[in-house]
C-alpha cells in the first residue's frame, strides 16, 4: 500500500513519497496479468541498437555488485535472511521471447487457448476478432524490464534496462524481494501457476505483490533521494504515455494486472499494522475474498472459500462431450466482470461471495463451436440477500449485454433470453445463482436442472445431520 501523502505539499517528505507514486503506479499498472501469474516490471522504450546490447565483463560487473547491495538492503528492509546470494543473468530480446512463449504454454497451453477464448467472448470480455495470446505477448514484450524465476532460484533483467536509473534499483528491490520469499518460504509450494482457480492464484499472488511493494516502497523512502527520482521522472512520464498494448488491453487484464500490486499492498498493510506479516506467508490467503476485506482472513474463525462442484454437470454433457475448461472467479473476477459489462454497482454485487465454479463443456478432442457447446457457472453466496443482489447484477449484463436483442421471458423465477443460435437461463435457488448460456434449449435446461437437483439433495442431507456435527461440506 502507498503511504498517505504528507498534508505540508512543500515538506522535502511529500516530495518523497509524491515521486515514488508516480514509480510505484508505473510499475504496479504492468508488473503482470492472468496467464502469466509472476513476472516483471516495466521499461522505458529504447532504440533498437540499445535492445541488442549485451554487458561488458566491467558492466557485469558493477550490475553484480548493484544487485549484492540491493540484496543487502531488502533483507534488513523485509526481515527475511538471504540464504545464498541471488544469482542475476541478462536478458537479451530473443532470450526474453523464449522464457515469455515458455511461460505461456504452461499458464495457457495452446490446446486450452480456444476454450479459454471461447468463455471470454461468451462472457464479453474479449472482442471477437481480438486475440489473446498475441494481446498478451505484446503487452510483455512492451512492458517487461526483469523477473524472478523460482524455478532456476534466478533474477533475469533484460539488457535494454538502464540500471543506473532509480526505477531500476527500485525495480531490483522488488524482484529480490521475491527471492527472499522463495528462499524462506519455498514459492514452488504455492498455487501460482494453477489453471482451474485463478481466484486462489490471485490470491497467493497479492500477498507475495504486495509484500514486495511495500518493501520497494520502504526502499525508496530510505534509500533513494527525491532528487535523483526526479531525473528520472522524463522518462517515466515517456513510458507511462507510450504503453500503446496496455491502453489498448481489454479491460479485464488492465484490472487484473493491476490487482495484486496495489490490492496486495492493503492487504499486507493490515497484515503489518497486526503484527502478523510472517503468518501471511506461513498461512497464505486462499481467496482473492480475503485480499479484498482482510477481516475476513485475520477474523477467529476465517472465512474460508466453499468449493463449489462440477460433477453434476459432468454427468449431464451429452455423450462423448466433457470438459474444455474449468476455473474459479472469486470475488475480485467476478467484480471486474461485472465492471466490464457496465454494472454501477459492481463492488457490492460481488461482495458476499462465498465460491463459484464454471466450465465449458463440448465435444471432446475439438475446439468449442456455437452449435454445439455449454457454459455453466453456478456461484454460491453466504446470503441469500447476497445471492439475489448479484443475480440482479446479472441479469442487467445478461439482457443488456450479453443477449442484447434476445426473446426475454421469466418463469419461475428462471430467466431465459433466447437467441438464433444460443439460449441464456440464469436462476437463483436460496444462496445458489446458476447460470447457463448453451447452443440448445433442452441442453441448457438439463444442466440447469442438474444445479437445482444437486442443491436439493445437498438442502437432504443438511436437514438429517444434526446440529454440531461440523461444517457441510459443499463438495457433491
């Protein structure tokens, strides 16, 4: 989190802190977005000539020599103890293609990109004609200055980068921070590279972002005077305004990108304000619920995500179709969602989450078709106030949005937006909303029905335990 600003606007402090905003904001806006869960930072444009430029022995020298005393300072800064020295390695333009296609294969295997792009458009995320491997590898190949890689234990930064510059050794603090938290915490253990819960990688990933934002941010208040960042400042102003493939970003991305750096940092304000910095890291956070309201997290009894199961509809899908792609939302999706498709009220609507789950099914071992699909989504809520305000939210994007021009029609309490070629249901049962957008009515209204038949029997089997038998699984 960024410290309020100091009220005296001529204290040598407010010019501090107002500088390292505008560092700060340039790099949280790019540091990274879904598919590629941990990576970097930004940089100022350079000439092609700069790109190709490859360290002197003396210059790589002097960056090992910046990189041992920034690692020095972060580990005094975080507490953490460097267990071995971080090792650095430059990064040139072709070697920086290979680890960003490498690390999207993983987070976004080229058999799932259809899926995936599929449920986006069908959720008006992604246009039509917009692709999203190519949006994504255009804004890090724009963006990306340097990353951690818990894999090789490895901080990369790529050759271009002016390590001379404050940003730079901001920059630096930043990613060593993340070493310190793999050599203490061991980051492999964690769920950032999960592809069926974006909610719990987010999650994960804005207590690792937000600590290391907040150590960037002590850094330079301790260690960089405002004097040398405002040198700085032409350049940061040419980067921030020349960010052509963030501007041009779907929306989603802009605000996941964002999310775990500048919500992260709250997160871990509160964490430190409570003495409880380390349990943070010694008991991650497991949705991006807990980020968003920490009460939630630090409270007695935390208020855990339910899982929400998908085996009904498993056994539904026609014969010879299955999964293509599953995932969970989690508060802050389902909130940059509704944000997304015009929804004024989105924060509130969002709020009260307790777990969803979705999917995509079709014919296996073939890429998703508008004949012949269904996309199921069913959310749980802790209320069914909370329930009946997001299936309001939602039939606003559904009518407005997603089926505009569609057959309207409401009967019990179901709502159906017909279309030429697909049909729409979205229905709320107690703290249960489930929605349904498939090629074919009868297949739609089966999965529909499998949500309520599975909500029935659940509703069975809580009405024979009795009370003080612990906590209904919602697992069926």
């Amino acid at each position: 989190m960024i410290e309020p600003l100091a009220r005296d606007l001529t204290s040598p402090g407010y010019v501090a802190k107002a500088l390292y905003l505008a560092v700060a904001l340039a790099a949280a806006a790019t540091f990274a977005c879904a598919p590629l869960k941990r990576a970097a930072v930004t940089h100022p444009p350079e000439s092609p000539k700069a790109m190709m430029t490859v360290p002197s022995p003396e210059s790589a020298r002097a960056i090992e020599a910046l990189v041992n005393k920034v690692e020095t300072r972060v580990a005094a800064l975080r507490g953490l103890p460097s267990k071995s020295p971080v090792q650095y390695k430059p990064l040139g333009p072709d070697e920086l293609r290979r680890v960003l296609n490498k690390a999207m294969d993983e987070q976004l295997p080229p058999e799932m990109l259809p899926s995936v792009e599929f449920v986006l458009r069908r959720l008006g995320l992604l246009g039509r004609e917009q692709d999203l491997r190519k949006i994504l590898m255009g804004l890090y190949s724009e963006q990306v200055a340097g990353l951690y890689d818990e894999e090789t234990a490895r901080l990369f930064v790529v050759t271009s980068f002016n390590l001379k510059t404050a940003l730079a050794e901001l920059v630096l603090a930043h990613e060593i921070c993340h070493a310190l938290q793999d050599q203490n915490y061991n980051l492999s253990k964690w769920p950032l590279k999960k592809k069926d819960n974006d909610d719990e990688a987010y999650a994960a990933l804005s207590a690792l972002e937000g600590d290391a934002m907040l150590v960037m941010n002590e850094y330079a208040v301790r260690y960089v005077s405002p004097g040398r960042m405002l040198l700085d400042l032409p350049s940061m102003i040419y980067m921030m305004a020349g960010q052509q493939n963030l501007n041009s970003a779907p929306y989603f991305l802009q605000q996941e990108m964002i999310f775990p750096y500048a919500q992260g940092g709250n997160f871990l304000a509160t964490a430190i304000a409570r003495d409880k910095r380390e349990e943070v890291f010694q008991r991650r956070p497991r949705s991006t619920e807990q980020i968003l309201h920490p009460d939630k997290y630090f409270a007695e009894t935390p208020d855990e995500p339910l899982a929400v199961s998908l085996k009904p509809f498993d056994k539904t899908a026609p014969w010879r179709w299955g999964r293509l792609c599953a995932n969970t939302m989690g508060e802050m999706g389902i909130r940059i969602f509704l944000e997304a498709n015009g929804v004024p009220n989105a924060r509130k609507a969002a709020e009260g989450w307790g777990g969803d789950s979705y999917a995509l099914y079709a014919p296996k071992r073939s890429e998703p078709r508008k004949d012949a699909y269904a996309f199921v989504w069913k959310t749980r809520w802790d209320t069914e106030t909370d329930a009946a305000e997001f299936a309001q939210a939602m039939e606003r994007v559904v009518t407005e949005r997603l089926f505009e021009g569609a057959t309207i029609t409401k009967d019990e309490a179901i709502l159906c937006c017909k279309a030429n070629d697909a049909i729409a249901l979205l229905a709320q049962n107690k703290k249960d909303v489930i929605y349904v957008d498939a090629a074919s009515d009868d297949l739609a209204r089966q999965m529909l029905a499998a949500a309520e038949k599975q909500q029935a029997a659940g509703s069975r089997r809580r009405e024979g335990r009795s009370e003080g038998q612990g906590v209904i699984s919602n697992e069926q």
